[in-house]
C-alpha cells in the first residue's frame, strides 16, 4: 500500500482555511473595478508598515523588482559594486548585472549558509555601493554586524533581500525593518505568498521611499510629468487583496513554521542527521527547511518514491553559473560551492502534522545509515 503524497508546500488547504475571506476581497475589487493601484493597494501597505514597523511599505510586481527599484533608488549603475552571497536565487545578483553594476561575491557560513560577515569588510572597495545579504530559508543574517560594517565604510545602504524571510524576526525586530531597504517577495510559495506574483520594498527613509513611488510608475512624480527613469513596476489590485485576506492567519502561520521549524531540528537531531542551524537570537520563518546529505540524488529518489517531495536550494552557487561565472572564479566561494552540493529541503508549510514529520524523518534516518 503506497502512502499519501505530502505536498511540499500546501496552498490548498490554505485555501480551503481562508476561503471565504479571500472570495470577499477578490469580489471587493471585482465590484468597484481599480485594478491597478486600487484602494487595497495603499490598505496592504499600510497593514504591513503596521506589521514590520516600518515606515515606508512599496508593494510592487515582484521581489525581483523589489530588489530592482531599491537598487535604481540608490541610483547603482554602470562601474559600482554590490556586496552579496552566490548562495541564492538568481533574482539577488540580477538585478545587480542589469543595471551594469557588479555583484562581488562574498562566501557563506557553512552552518547556516547565510552570507559570512566576518568576510565582507575585505570585499569593499572605492566602487562598493551597497551591501545585499540574503535571509536565506527564512533566517535573517547578522544585520547588525552588518550595518556597523557598513556605517564604517562611508554609511553603505545595506539591501535586505528578505524575499524568504517576511515574518522573521531578529533581536526582536522584524525582516525587512532592519536595514536601508527591505525586500520581500508574494510570490505564492513565500512564507506571505498572492496567487500569482507581487512584492514589497521597505525603508525608514522618506526620500527613498518618495524614489521608489516614483519608480514603480515609471518615474513619475506627478501624472505624466517623468522626473527620472523608472519602470512599470506595480503591484495588482487583485494581488494585494488575496495577501490582505491571507494577513488574517499569517501571525499563526508563523509560529506553525516555527514550531514546525523547531520540530524537525529536535528530531533530526536525535537521528544524527545534519541541518541548516538558527541563531538563538532570531526566528527563522522557514520558508524552506534543509539539511545537508551525501548522496542527495538517491535519498531524493527513494523520498519520492515514498510520497515525499523534495527540492535542492540551490543546486549551483551563482558565480558558477553560466551568466555571472565570469564575475568572480568558483573558488572564490569554496564554502557555497559544497554546501551547494549537499543541500536539500524537506516538506515545509503550516498544515504539516507531527505524524507528517516524524514519517518524512524516521523514513530520511532509514535511508541515510
Ligand atoms: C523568490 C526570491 C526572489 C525573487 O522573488 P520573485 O517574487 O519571484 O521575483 C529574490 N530573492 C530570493 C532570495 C528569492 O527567494
């Protein structure tokens, strides 16, 4: 008798818990018919400043053109360089190379594969511009480690690309208000996903929130007059409603992740499996729970066949791919480099029971010895 599949990441039942606030939002907007820049859009803003205590919310099409207009805010561009990890999705390093600047590759800590900090400071140069750590798998890096680093060399924005990471929090302080700019994604795996793609940049600065008003509208400060060069770069009316309607069980979706998070440590540590490592002074949001493995390809092949999905995050650190290898050698990051080989993630999402664990677990023990 084959067992059930577990999904990886469940927006189904998640639906099926929310479904009625979330048809009431989407018929709100079908009603009154602002699909662009409607009434939700400023509302979602609003309830997320509320959330992340910070000032300035911008919701946007997408975390990639989060990053994107925060790093246009900054005015980066041809002959800067951007400090980052190759240990991420490619959207980090991107958006750098899009606008002609460089992304300069710092390694990763092998415990918690966030970027290392104590490796950053011999990276900054003349043309360093900003520094863009990544909260990989929902765990926020050393951000005040990270900022004194940067209010050392000339007050450099830091970036936050905290894509995986909305709801974590750090010194209890939330990701995406710990630094210059906060960059989230909606995209609906993300720990706050829409039903389809969206994002949100966050800063304490007026000015560079007014930039980043601007640059989702193509640059305009006021209709059709263009104060500078921007894009088109909005967030649907629609797609702010759906996260509007998910907020109402977000906070309880983030202790489930947590003791979810917490649950597969305590396990996975008493079968001697190796996993990523949280710091004891912030929570993760697990957007992705991984363990490190040997044969990964045969473990991911007996899970399946067992009814559970795994993913790799990521199977190849950036400077080795082929888009940016010319940026920086792949022995420049040789920590990324393992770690990349040996990742892989598990089941991760609020409706996963104990018994779903400890099933995915004893049968993981089972075939790692
Ligand atoms: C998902 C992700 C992005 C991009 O977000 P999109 O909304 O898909 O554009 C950027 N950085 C990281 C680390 C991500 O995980």
């Amino acid at each position: 008798m084959s067992e059930p599949l577990i999904p990886f990441v469940d927006l189904k039942s998640q639906y099926q818990a929310l479904k009625p606030q979330i048809q009431q939002r989407i018929n709100a907007v079908l009603e009154h018919g602002q699909y662009i820049m409607g009434p939700e859009v400023r509302e979602l803003e609003v309830r997320l400043e509320a959330y992340t205590g910070a000032r300035h919310c911008i919701t946007c099409a997408s975390g990639t053109e989060a990053l994107l207009i925060s790093l246009m805010a900054l005015n980066i561009g041809s002959g800067d360089e951007v400090i980052t990890t190759p240990f991420t999705f490619a959207a980090t390093a991107e958006m750098i190379v899009l606008l002609g600047a460089k992304p300069v590759f710092v390694d990763i800590e092998p415990d918690t594969c966030n970027i290392d900090v104590a490796l950053i400071e011999a990276k900054i140069t003349s043309r360093t511009r900003a520094i863009m750590p990544v909260s990989l798998y929902g765990q926020v890096s050393d951000m005040d480690q990270i900022n004194a680093i940067a209010a050392r060399h000339g007050n450099l924005p830091v970036i936050e690309d905290a894509a995986q990471s909305f709801g974590a929090n750090y010194k209890g302080r939330k990701s995406c208000n710990l630094s210059t700019f906060g960059c989230t994604s909606f995209f609906p795996s993300k720990p706050l996903g829409c039903y389809g793609d969206g994002g949100a940049v966050f800063t304490n600065d007026d000015a560079l929130a007014q930039a980043c008003r601007e640059i989702r509208v193509h640059g305009q400060s006021k209709r059709y007059v263009h104060s500078r060069v921007g894009l088109g770069g909005r967030m649907d009316t629609l797609q702010c409603a759906v996260v509007l309607a998910k907020l109402e069980r977000f906070e309880w979706e983030v202790q489930k992740r947590l003791e979810i998070g917490n649950l597969y440590n305590d396990t996975l540590d008493g079968l001697g499996i190796s996993r990523v490592q949280q710091r004891p002074d912030r929570n993760s949001v697990f957007a992705q729970y991984t363990v490190f493995l040997k044969k990964r390809e045969t473990v991911q092949k007996s899970l399946k066949a067992a009814g559970i999905p795994t993913a790799v995050h990521y199977p190849t650190p950036l400077n080795e791919q082929l888009a940016y290898a010319h940026l920086c050698c792949p022995d420049c990051t040789p920590v990324a480099a393992k770690t990349a080989k040996c990742v892989m993630s598990l089941p991760m999402h609020p409706d996963l029971s104990a018994s779903e664990i400890i099933r995915i677990t004893s049968l993981l023990a089972e075939i790692t010895v």
